[in-house]
C-alpha cells in the first residue's frame, strides 16, 4: 500500500473587542474546490523539509496578507483533519 500522507498546519487567529471583549476568530473564505465559497482557518500544506511553525505563518500570510509577528503556540495534531480527505477526496 502506498502511502501518500500529507502533512498540514491551521491558524488560529483570535481577537478581543477593546470595549466588550467579545473573542473573535478570523476566517478565510475558500476560493478552490473542493468547498469553494466555504470559510475555514488558515492554513495548507507543509512543503518538505520545511518547519511546521515556518509553514504556519507562511500560510497565514498567503492566504490573508498579515503576519504572525509573536510566537505560535502548537495545540495539537489529527490524523485526516481536512473535510477533503474524510470525505475521499
């Protein structure tokens, strides 16, 4: 058996409101299919040999233009995480 495994890392970027400290998250809108027009994290593909924080903020950067100018805090991994791979895609 083959074994086509990919490695992919999220963003998760919150905010609090100054006045209501209210938490927010910050969402893409997918533009590809599968699930185009569908909003997720941040996030994609790990190139090879390249960290997973490097892969993260790179990420983040292509795909809403900001950048993660503090330290990233890993919170844990899942095997086949995206809807595509659950689904056979």
């Amino acid at each position: 058996m083959t074994n086509n495994a990919s490695l992919a890392t999220d963003v998760v970027v919150l905010a609090a409101h100054r006045i209501t400290w209210e938490w927010h998250v910050l969402l893409i809108e997918r533009r590809d299919d599968p699930h185009a027009g569908l909003y997720a994290l941040p996030g994609g593909y790990v190139d090879r040999d390249e960290p997973t924080e490097f892969a993260a903020r790179r990420e983040l950067a292509e795909e809403t233009g900001l950048a993660a100018l503090g330290p990233l805090e890993p919170v844990g991994s899942t095997p086949s995480r995206t809807a595509t791979r659950a689904a056979g895609w």
